[in-house]
C-alpha cells in the first residue's frame, strides 16, 4: 500500500472539507470531527511526527556534576570515585530508550 505524507493541519483541512461539502455537517461539528479523526490517526503512526526529536533521551550522557549521583551510588557500593560513577553512568545510559514517537505530538488546540 502507498505511503501518503501530510502534515495533520492540512489533513484536518481537507478531512473538514469533506465532512462539510459531502456530509453536510456545520462547520463547527465539522472541524470537531476532523480534529478527532487527527488525533486518533497520529496516535495510530508508528513514525514520529517531529523527526528531529527522534533520538533523543530523557538522561544525559554524562552523570551530572554534582556530587548526588555520586553520594547515592557510594550508599550502595563502597569505594566508589569518579571513574567509577562515569562506568556506572555509561551503563545506566546505554540500557536507557529512546523517547516514544508519540512525546513530539502536539494536540490539535496547541498547534499555531
């Protein structure tokens, strides 16, 4: 099946449109029904929306510079130094997941 990309403004518009034009519905029902139909279809995309956000992790690289990381690991195990957080860090960093493709979609009442 043929992939169609539009951006969820302009398939809001044309879904509206239609329900207007073919349906016969007012245009606030109309542009209601629309704004419902985007939100369940952008729910129901496996791509996100904002690509540039793709990628991006809830926790930096690097452990934080202060020295509460470091305090709560060395409650848990002793003798822990710099090194050591950075390699306990590197750990927790690379199990961590990307965030879901659904965090960069905006509801169709935030879009300008």
């Amino acid at each position: 099946m043929p992939e169609i990309r539009l951006d969820s403004a302009r398939i809001e518009r044309i879904v509206s449109q239609t329900l207007r034009d073919d349906a016969g519905l007012r245009p606030l029902k109309a542009n209601e029904l629309a704004a419902q139909i985007c939100i369940r279809l952008n729910a129901s995309m496996a791509m996100p929306t904002n690509p540039p956000l793709s990628g991006y992790r809830i926790i930096p690289i690097s452990p934080p510079l202060d020295s509460a990381f470091k305090t709560a690991v060395l409650s848990k195990i002793a003798r822990v130094d710099d090194l050591v957080a950075r390699e306990l860090w590197s750990l927790v960093y690379e199990r961590g997941q990307d965030l879901p493709p659904a965090v960069a979609d905006l509801p169709t009442r935030l879009r300008s």
